[in-house]
C-alpha cells in the first residue's frame, strides 16, 4: 500500500493545522504584537524626548523588541504537540518528521510574520523610522522572522519535556539568533547612511538558508531522543 | 507472524527486556498483561518505532520492521492515553488532519463513517477541549475504522478500554471483529481480560520475565 497522498500535499495540510490551531485562539499571535509594542513603548519612555538619540537606536530596538516578543512563544510549538501525543503519531505514520517539522517551522514564520506586517506602520510611527527603509525592513524582517522560527523550532525540540523548558530555551537560542540581530540591524543601518545593504542582506539570507537546511534534521533527531525517554 | 529475536530494551538507564525472545501470532488478537510498570507499553512503544532497540531484531516474516521506517508507519497504528488531539481542533478536524498525516485520501464519507462506528457523529464538530476522556479515547478510536478501509496490518493499542463506557467496548469489540476478518494483528496492552469476546493469545510478561 503507497501513500495517496504527494509529500507535498501531506506538507500543506500540516501548515493548514498549524494555522487552524493558531488562528482560532488568537491569543499568541496577539500576545506577541502586543509585548513587542510594550517593549518598544519602554525603550522610548526610557530614551525620553530626545530624537537625535533615537533616531541613531531606533533599528536596534526593532530588531530586539521583535526577537523578546517571538522567544516566549517558541516553546509552545512543540511543547502542546509534545503532551498530547501528536508527536507520538508523527513518528509512527510515513511522513518523514523532517518534513512535518519544516511545515511546523514556515507555517510558525507565516503567522507570526503576518501579524507583524500589518502592524508595522505602528513602529515605524513610533520609533520615528525613516520612509526610504521601509522596503529594507520589510524584506529583513520576513528573512529574519524565517531564520527565527527555524532556530526556534531547534530550541523547542532540544527543551521538550525539560521541566524549565521556558528558561533553558532563550539561554540556548538567543546565540544563534545574534547574527541575524547582527545583519538585520546592518540593513537598515547602511540605509540610514546611503550605502548599500545588498551585503548584509546577502548574509542574512545566506544564514536563513544554513538554517533552513541544518534546522529539521537536527530538531528531529532531538525529537526522537525526546519521545524515546 | 511478528519475530522480537534477543531484544533488549532500555528505558533510561534500566533494562526493562534483557534478550528475550517473543513470537505474535498474525492475524489474531495478542492481549499483553502484567502488573504495572513490567514493561507493557515500552514493549509496544519498542514496537512502534519509538523506543530504538539496544539490541536484536524485530521481523514480520523476513522483513526486518525498523530498516524501513516509512513503510513500517503505513502498516501500523498506535493509540495510548496522549491520543494525538489537538485541544483546539473539532474532532472531526482532529480525525482529518491525522489521516492526511497518514497520507490518506479520505473524503468526508470515509471520515463521517469513521466518527459512526464510534457513535462520535453528534460530537463531530465539538472541540476536543470541551470532551470528556472518554469521548477523546472515543474520537482517537475511529481511527481504527479508517485503517480498515487503508489495509493497515497492526493495530499497537496502549490500555485503549480504561475511559469507554459500556456501549463503547461493544463498538471497539466490533472494529477488532471486522480487523480481525480483513487478516489484521492486534497487539493490546491490558489489564481488563473479560471484555473481549474473542480467542485472544495471551502474552502474560509476568511470567516471561522469571
């Protein structure tokens, strides 16, 4: 007996529950827009009424608010998977878990990604972000936010079932995240100075794709070890 | 006929099976009992591919079942007490998503059946947050009806009778009548003989492990 159904479609209907999953209870995505305005609003109150000051910070604290606001909710992707056996069920059916967990990984970069877009006029209002980096930002947040959630989805696989899963998780992810601070804050700052970000990009998007290679081999292997205990 | 030749299996540091032999009938019903914490679900998550063995070979016939891992997740269905349903789905979207993981093409005929032989069809579109255990080990059940229509050989069920009423154990003694005529194996852990009205082998690791 073969599979009915391509990989490919096996590979969409896992994006279409993690989207169902998401969207019905709103609360995560709307959590996590809502910590990265209340970490932004900080940053500001604490810089006071000194634009010079923030206009020469403003893209570090995008970037930073904007990876603060998506750890948090990491550990839940795999974690309510995890406790209610649909890992178990993933093993034990033919869909090769790398491909469940690359599903798993888009489909977190989607929904975290779309909110994020639409909220983005927000930001740049607040944080008094230049109209000729918009493009820039744009592009550097939806690779970025892709280089995110496949190391997230890695942090999420090496923690499950640790009982202090939600400390342990930020303290192992946060170095792999630092070259995507790194070059995401590069684009936009060579912007701001009239020089050509096309370098930075390139790196940020060279480290999105070692990623997206490295990303769901190593989380399922993690998986295995995790549901063999 | 499923052949474990000298298994060990090892669950953290401690050896729960030290190269032991077991045969299971196919085509039969294979009921394993023992007191708690003998090894009844770390031999059938051993089985299912989730617990790699330390050491031996586990065949059906000639085919060693752990070489190929993708066919051996087309031939088997495995159901615990963490049945795999996601709190924020409906139980009909829960039983849809599983089967496409699956790779099945089940239309929405195969899947409202399926919910039927459960007696789940009312609750189709309840979320699984809002069920009691019992309906979950209900929803998780009518998977059992899907693998007949998919030619599935082994069904691995963990104590899959601790929440069912009694109405639900005729139906679920049913589902294995129907398993049992299309030659598949049963493989079920439990403590609970009397509820089965069939001609079960017993695998009693009690016995085996002195």
């Amino acid at each position: 007996m073969s599979l009915q159904l391509s990989f490919i479609q096996i590979f969409i209907s896992h994006i279409k529950r993690e989207f169902l999953i998401n969207f019905r209870s709103l609360v995560d995505v709307i959590s996590i827009i809502s910590f990265m305005i209340l970490i932004v609003t900080l940053f500001i109150l604490g810089i006071g009424p000194f634009e010079e000051k923030l206009r020469l910070i403003s893209n570090a604290i995008f970037w930073i608010g904007l990876i603060l606001a998506i750890i948090p909710s990491l550990e839940k992707t795999l974690q309510r998977d995890y406790d209610n056996g649909w890992l178990d069920q993933s093993i034990t059916s033919p869909t090769p878990m790398e491909l469940i967990l690359l599903s798993k990984s888009l489909a977190y970069w989607l929904i975290v990604i779309i909110p994020l877009v639409i909220s983005l006029p927000l930001f740049i209002v607040l944080l008094n972000i230049n109209l000729k980096l918009i493009p820039w930002l744009l592009i550097s947040i939806l690779v970025g936010g892709l280089s995110i959630s496949l190391i997230g989805i890695i942090g999420s696989a090496l923690t499950l079932g640790a009982k202090r899963g939600n400390i342990l998780l930020p303290i192992l992810i946060i170095p792999l995240i630092i070259p995507i601070l790194i070059f995401g804050v590069g684009i936009s700052e060579t912007v701001r100075i009239n020089e050509s970000p096309i370098g930075n990009l390139f790196l940020l998007i060279g480290f999105t794709l070692i990623y997206l290679v490295i990303s769901p081999f190593i989380s399922a292997f993690l998986i295995r070890i995790a549901i063999s205990r | 006929m499923l052949y474990l030749q000298d298994v060990t299996i090892k669950r953290g540091s401690k050896i729960v099976f030290y190269n032991w032999n077991a045969r299971i009938k196919n085509s039969k019903i294979t009921i394993i009992s023992g007191k708690n914490g003998v090894g009844k679900s770390t031999l059938l998550r051993a089985i299912a591919g989730m617990i790699p063995l330390e050491q031996g070979i586990v065949k059906n016939y000639n085919n060693e079942i752990f070489k190929d891992k993708i066919k051996w997740g087309q031939n088997l269905i495995y159901i615990d007490s963490k049945s795999g349903l996601s709190r924020d789905l409906t139980v009909y979207e829960n039983l849809k998503t599983w089967s496409q993981m699956k790779g099945w093409n089940t239309s929405d005929n195969d899947l409202q059946k399926a919910l039927e032989s459960v007696d789940m069809l009312n609750y189709k579109n309840l979320y699984v947050s809002q069920c009691s255990e019992g309906l979950k080990k209900r929803a998780a059940l009518s998977r059992l009806y899907l693998s007949l229509l998919f030619n599935i050989e082994f069904w691995l069920l963990d104590e899959p009778t601790n929440e069912l009423d009694q109405k639900s154990i005729i139906l679920f003694n049913k589902l294995i009548q129907r398993f049992l005529e299309n030659k598949g194996t049963v493989l079920l852990a439990c403590h609970e003989l009397k509820l089965f009205d069939f001609n079960y082998e017993l695998l009693n690791l009690d016995l085996l492990k002195k």
